[in-house]
C-alpha cells in the first residue's frame, strides 16, 4: 500500500541500488539490480507482513555481500560505495516499520 511510510522506505531503496548499479556497472554490481528487485518486490507483499520482513532482511544481506565484495574487489570505499549504505538504512527503516505493523495488528486481534 502506498500510504505506508515503509513502501516509500522501500521504494526509495528500489531507486537508489539502480542508481548506484548504473553508476559503477561491474558484475559485482549485480547484487544491486538484486538489492533493487528485491525491494519492488517487497513493496507488493503489504498482506504478508511476515514475508515482507524476511525480505527485507534478505535485502540487508545482499546489500553486505556487495560490501564484502567490494571490498574484496577494491579495498577503498568513495562516494558510490557509500549509497548503498544509505540504501541499507532505508530498507532497515521499512523493515521496523513492518514489524511495528505486525505488533500493532497482532495487539488489535488480541483485544477482539
């Protein structure tokens, strides 16, 4: 759903690992085409608050492989480098703000 603060979470994460992949274009950067289709994707799976967050942890982990790889690959960190952190931190945001709208979902069911 696009009212939630999460789906702009997600979204701006989506754009900024293509962002990052078309300014480097090496195959490590493959990992960020991945990072972004795996935030588009979990834009989409508003219902499964669960599976959204297993996404986005898988997201995470995608986002630090490409570190790892990069700094396998280079060893410096310049200004590219660092957008994927930023992209990270999106993407934990959208991730806590799912889980606070499975707690809020689950607090509701109880009082029912």
């Amino acid at each position: 759903m696009i009212q939630r603060k999460q789906t702009v979470f997600l979204l701006l994460a989506c754009i900024l690992a293509l962002v990052c992949f078309f300014m480097r274009l090496q195959w490590i950067d493959a990992l960020q085409v991945v990072s972004a289709a795996l935030s588009a994707y979990t834009i989409f799976l508003y219902r499964r608050r669960v599976v959204q967050a297993r996404f986005c942890l898988a997201g995470l982990f995608v986002i630090f492989a490409w570190y790892i790889g990069i700094a396998v690959l280079e060893g410096v960190a310049g200004v590219v480098e660092s957008l994927p952190m930023v992209n990270a931190i999106l993407i934990f945001m959208a991730r806590k703000g799912i889980l606070d709208d499975e707690k809020l979902v689950r607090s509701a069911d109880r009082i029912r």
